[in-house]
C-alpha cells in the first residue's frame, strides 16, 4: 500500500492538481481530495483510472452552493492499493452541465441520472439522462436551494 505522501505525488503527477489532502472523516489517511478545473474532468477521472487504479466507483453527488454555482463530486478507490479519491469540480448554475463520466465508469450511468433528476444538471454524452426517481412531469428539482416548497398541506409545521 502506498504512503500518503507517494499517493499525493502520484496524483500530482497523473492529475496535474493538488491534493487538498486527506479527508477529515475518514480515519484511512489514504483518501484524498482534489478540485480540478471542469475542463479536466474527464481527464483527471481518466487518469485516476488508468494511472491511479481506481477503478472502482463508488458514488456521484452534487452541492448546491446556490450563487457560486455546484460541485459535482465523485469518489474513486482502488481496491488494489487502497488509495481513496474524492473528485470535485465547480460548475456554474447556469447552464448546469456537466461531462459525464458514463463512457469510463459504467456506475456513473444512474448516479448521474439522479443528480439530473434531482439537482438539473445535464451530463454531457450520459447515454440516457432522464428522470430516475421522479415522474417525467414533475416542475423543477428538489435539492437546489431555490426550489420552492409547498409546506401548506403539511400535516406538522
């Protein structure tokens, strides 16, 4: 298994990007965190693969940060060396659009579905981007900040 500090230089130099380092939460000083600009979000996803060895994909959410626009987040691991890595890039609001990681990581395929379905961004070259959880004609999505919510039929206030 690598030392924190050879995995940190083997993302600098697969990913050309700083680590901000290991995940607070996390116990395993293995996992790293990196923020690339959104123009090397499929590059840097490929090299986390392909030089990296993580190859296993484990989740893709969002954050809202309503006026700054969001961050699309996902997590890698290699089960060989055990090196964790959270990707995060900032997209703006508007347009919300994302590449999709789909063509690399087959897990990506519902994943970003319901960040779509949830958060509207659009995941570019995803092969089926429609809605996963909510009806077709369900007005707007439910975890951006702005989204309006009726509480006026709610049973408790």
């Amino acid at each position: 298994m690598p030392t924190l500090d050879a995995a940190i230089a083997r993302v600098r130099e697969a990913l050309g990007a700083e680590p901000a380092g290991e995940d607070p939460k996390r116990p395993d000083p293995r996992h790293l965190v990196v923020t690339v600009p959104l123009e090397r979000w499929l590059v840097a996803a490929r090299a986390a693969r392909d030089d990296l060895g993580c190859r296993y994909f484990c989740h893709l959410t969002a954050v809202d940060w309503k006026t700054e626009g969001f961050d699309v987040v996902c997590r890698l691991e290699s089960l060989q060396t055990g090196l964790g890595l959270t990707l995060m890039t900032r997209i703006p609001r508007e347009p919300a659009h994302c590449p999709s990681l789909a063509p690399l990581f087959k897990g990506a395929l519902w994943m970003e579905r319901e960040c779509y379905d949830l958060f509207g961004i659009r995941f570019e070259g995803h092969p089926d981007l429609r809605r996963l959880l909510l009806p077709d004609d369900w007005e707007g999505f439910p975890l951006r900040k702005d989204y309006a919510v009726d509480t006026s039929h709610a049973p408790y206030r």
